[in-house]
C-alpha cells in the first residue's frame, strides 16, 4: 500500500519542469504557460497550499545568480557548436549574432527556470509535503484509483 502510495504523486523533475509548486506539486507558479502573453507572471501563493512562493522581500534577485550561471552555460555550448559546425574562426560577427539569438530566443525559459531551480534546490524550507498533494482529493475514490 505504501508503495503505491509513494508512486500516486510526480516526481521532483516532472513537476519543476511542469513549474508546479515545490510543496504541493499540485498549483501552478505561473500564471500561463510559457509562450503566452501571461507567462512572466508569477502567482504570489500558490493556489493550491497557499505557499508564499517569495519567501522574503527580494528574495528573487536570488533568480539571477542562476539565470546567469544559466546564460553563460547556454551561450559557450552556442559558441562551440558555431565552431564545430561552421568551422569559423575568422568572423566574431557570426558568434555575436548566434549569441544574441540564444540570449533572445532562451529568456522565457531563463526567468521561469531560474525561479524554478531556485524554489526546488535551494529554498530547503520550501520541501515537498505529500501530505498536501493528496489533499486535493477528498473523496474515498483514491485508494480504488490506484488498484484499479
Ligand atoms: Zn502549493
């Protein structure tokens, strides 16, 4: 029973990548998903546990560190790839433009992913309570979903 139980929840990855709240994995940390006009918009608590996603005031300048360890990882594998394919090494013109273009083309998922990594990996107060996942369902019908 407890096995079934432990398997009746997604896992840590699964839910980062869906932005679910680190503590519930059921609310959404975003208003829309991540091509949409809303997508920059952050809930304030989550709509499922109520958890203040800002822990403190400022608390996402935080998200900066890691979009910028982010940036540069995305902009040296831009970089080599260039070379490898194009075997350039006269023009920088061409490594600016493909730079640019990551930096552009990546910043939706930089601003989302950095808030996420930053809620999941490094808030530890911010742990994952199955407790809270389950709560959602009220009803008795669980345990039959699971054995059936
Ligand atoms: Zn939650």
């Amino acid at each position: 029973m407890k096995a079934s139980e432990e398997k009746s929840y997604p896992g840590v990855l699964s839910s980062a990548w869906h932005c679910k709240c680190p503590r519930c994995r059921r609310g959404n940390m975003f208003e829309g998903p991540i091509l949409s006009f809303t997508a920059r918009q952050m809930r304030p608590v989550c709509p499922h546990c109520d958890l203040q996603f800002e822990k403190e005031p400022g608390y996402f300048y935080v998200a900066m560190y890691v979009s910028y360890v982010f940036v540069v990882a995305q902009l040296v594998t831009a970089c080599v790839a260039t070379y490898i394919l194009t075997g350039n090494a006269e023009s920088p013109w061409l490594y600016l433009s493909v730079a640019a273009a990551a930096v552009i083309l990546l910043a939706p998922f930089n601003y989302r992913y950095s808030r996420v990594v930053l809620l999941y990996w490094m808030t530890p107060i911010f742990k994952f309570r199955p407790e809270l996942y389950r709560n959602h369902h009220r009803e008795p019908q669980v345990h039959q979903k699971t054995e059936a």
